[in-house]
C-alpha cells in the first residue's frame, strides 16, 4: 500500500500535465470542443490499454503484474477527472440557465 501511495501523486501529476498539454494544444487548434474530444479520446485510449493488459496478464503474455496494475490505475484516474470535468461543466451550465435575463 506504501508504494501505491507513491505512485498515485505520481501519475495524477502525470495526467494534468497532459491535460495541460492537450488544453494549449486544444486552444491553438480549434477551440474548447476540440479540447473536449481530446480529453475523451485520451480516456478512451486509457481505458482500452488497461483492458489490453489484464487481458495480456489473464492468458500468460504479461508477467509483470505491477504493469498491469498501473495501467489500470491511470484508466480509473483518467476516468475520474473526466467526470469531475463533467460535473463541473453541468453545475456551469446549470448556474448560467438560473440566471435572470
């Protein structure tokens, strides 16, 4: 458990710099939707590479299981700053359809 507890700063350090990669790249390219289909599109990619392993890992091909296990690990982090990017673009939304006109 110790070393997960250093690994986890780790990758979520990881994944914002990619994000902040992605959101100057996004911004120069196309705008904020761009910048949304990137971030769903690295999930996705995320989400499928850990699927890859365990897979690997179930019929022999991967014998390193702490390889698994942080691919996994990165899927569910990535997962979850989508959906707290989700959350805080619906209470955004919500706030600005309150609003008095």
């Amino acid at each position: 458990m110790g070393e997960i507890g250093r690994i986890r700063p780790l990758v979520t350090h990881n994944l914002l710099k990619a994000y902040q990669k992605a959101q100057t790249e996004g911004t120069e390219k196309g705008g904020f939707g761009d910048l949304l289909k990137q971030a769903v599109n690295k999930t996705d990619a995320t989400q499928k590479h850990a699927d890859m392993m365990v897979d690997r890992a179930i019929i022999g091909q991967e014998k390193d299981l702490h390889k698994v296990m942080m691919a996994q690990e990165e899927a569910s982090l990535t997962f979850e700053l989508l959906m707290e990017v989700r959350n805080k673009l619906m209470d955004a939304y919500n706030q600005i359809m309150q609003m008095q006109v």
